[in-house]
C-alpha cells in the first residue's frame, strides 16, 4: 500500500504538471523536488482558498483540524480516510462529540480553555470528546483522524456554538471540492463519496522515475 500511495502522489503531482504544460521545467528537477513544491502549492492554495471564503464572509470556515485533512486528501487521496464519506462523516462526529461534552460539563457559553486555562471540567469536556469521536468513528467505519482535532477545537470552546456547524462542515466541503477538482485532474479516481475496499485502477500510468 505505501508503494502504491508513492505512485499515486508521483501521478498527483506528474497529471498536473502536465495539465498546465510545465514539463520541460519539471524535467529539471527530481521527483522528490517537483512533489514537495506540488505539495506547497497546492496545500497552501486549499487552505487560502477557505481562508479568502472565511474573510468575505466573516465566518468560521477555517480551522486547525483541516491543515491535517488537507494533507491527507493530496497525499493519500485513495486510502479511506480521504474519501468524501470519512472526511465529512468523521468531522461530523467530532464535531457534535464536542458540542455535547461542552453541555454534559456545563461549559456551553464560556469562554475557551486558551483564555481561561484549563480546568476539571474542560479536562472532563475534552477527554470525552475525543473518546466517544473515537468510539463512533470505529463504529460507524468513518475513521479520519483529523476529526479528533474537531472535537478538541470544540470541546476546549473555540468552536463552542451550535450555529457554527454548519459553516464548519462548509468549509470541509469545499476543501473536498478542491480535492476532487485537483485529483481528477491529474487522472487518479478519487471517489465521489467512499473509497473501494479494493485496490483502484490508476488511470494513466505513472512515468518512470527519473
């Protein structure tokens, strides 16, 4: 699975490359040089592009937990933690685990942890947030780490409002937007919701390394 994850990061960042018709300057360079600046740009463009949603709108689209989805979804696009179904269904959880520690210790309406410090019931708040996420991913087959950030991000009150959801889980989909434009782009078959359980067919075969 790693050699495959390999290739398909090499065929990410090669489709792309050639979609925009920068072969000759790739050529210049290794494979390890062209994915790391393909990894820069196109992480760096994915966050900026919820980032300038956020700025316009003035709201919460943005936040800690989708840097780490970010990298997952560019750097092992076919595994199942990076399809659609994991990514929103996971975030999801995380998201009400947290909100729901929050009530169960009382700390709805307060201030966050990094204003106030931590106390027993944000220990409290945190440690089920994160334990019950956990649970229901499992449960549920919609591992995606990230999600644990989620439920951290709200459980420790920077997130702390209901009416947030809704732009948390905008901004989680447009990230998949990106990531579904970027990979189709490039010849791999990223799933419109989950994965295979098999292994997919690539496409385009990957050029031979340099």
């Amino acid at each position: 699975m790693g050699r495959r994850n390999e290739q398909l990061r090499w065929q990410l960042a090669k489709g792309l490359v050639q979609a925009l018709h920068l072969e000759r300057l790739a050529s210049k360079y290794s494979r390890t040089t062209v994915m790391a600046v393909f990894n820069l740009v196109n992480g760096g463009f994915s966050i900026a592009l919820v980032s300038f949603v956020a700025l316009v709108t003035q709201e919460a689209f943005i936040f800690p937990s989708l840097g780490a989805t970010a990298f997952i979804l560019f750097y092992v696009p076919m595994a199942q933690p990076a399809s659609p179904r994991n990514t929103l269904c996971g975030h999801l959880i995380g998201a009400l685990m947290g909100l729901l520690a929050l009530y169960v210790f009382g700390l709805q309406g307060q201030a966050s942890a990094f204003m106030t410090g931590v106390d027993l019931p944000r220990v409290g708040a945190a440690a089920l947030s994160l334990g019950l996420t956990s649970c229901l991913m499992v449960v549920f087959r919609v591992a995606h780490p990230p999600a644990g950030a989620t439920a951290l991000i709200v459980s420790l009150g920077l997130m702390p409002n209901p009416a947030q959801l809704p732009v948390l889980m905008a901004g989680v989909a447009l990230l998949l937007v990106h990531a579904f434009m970027m990979n189709r782009l490039a010849g791999i078959p990223y799933p419109l919701w989950s994965a295979s359980t098999g292994s997919a067919p690539i496409r385009q075969q990957a050029p031979a390394a340099d």
